[in-house]
C-alpha cells in the first residue's frame, strides 16, 4: 500500500521519530498519535482559556474562600436532591 503524505505531516512525523516518541513510522502508529495530539492541543487550548478567565476574575476580586464554594455546592446538591423527592 502507499500512502501519500502532506509535507505538514511529514514533517510531524519526522518530528516525533526524532524525538524518540515512536520507533517506525507506520500508518495506524501515526492515526491514533494525530488523534492523540490533535486532543490534546485542543484540550490545551481551553485550559489556558479557562486559566486567563480565572486570573480576570481574580484581579476583579471576584473570588471565593475555597471552604465556601463546597459549602455552596453541597447546599446546591442538597436542594436538588430533596426537590426531586
């Protein structure tokens, strides 16, 4: 079978045999280490958006104790569960 490759993926899978990440090149190695990165960029990118709303707010002063929101949620839970009885 061959298999053409485009030079961006090409040149990932130079990249990652270089670093020592895999031994050979194989197309179902590389599939499931795309899919692998591309879940993990994607993921990365939202933690860091998640991050810089969390620091605004900080500077905001828009915080709360820590002990206060598990009391907030444990009161949530418990408003909930006791309304669906």
């Amino acid at each position: 079978m061959t298999v053409t490759l485009t030079p961006e993926l090409d040149q990932f899978i130079a990249e990652q045999l270089k670093a020592g990440n895999y031994r050979s090149a194989d197309a179902q190695s590389l599939e499931m280490l795309r899919a692998q990165e591309e879940f993990i960029q994607s993921h990365t990118v939202e933690l860091r958006r998640k991050i810089s709303v969390g620091m605004e707010q900080i500077k905001r002063g828009e915080v709360v104790d820590g002990r206060e929101a598990f009391d907030r949620l444990r009161k949530k839970i418990q408003n909930r569960s006791s309304s669906q009885t």
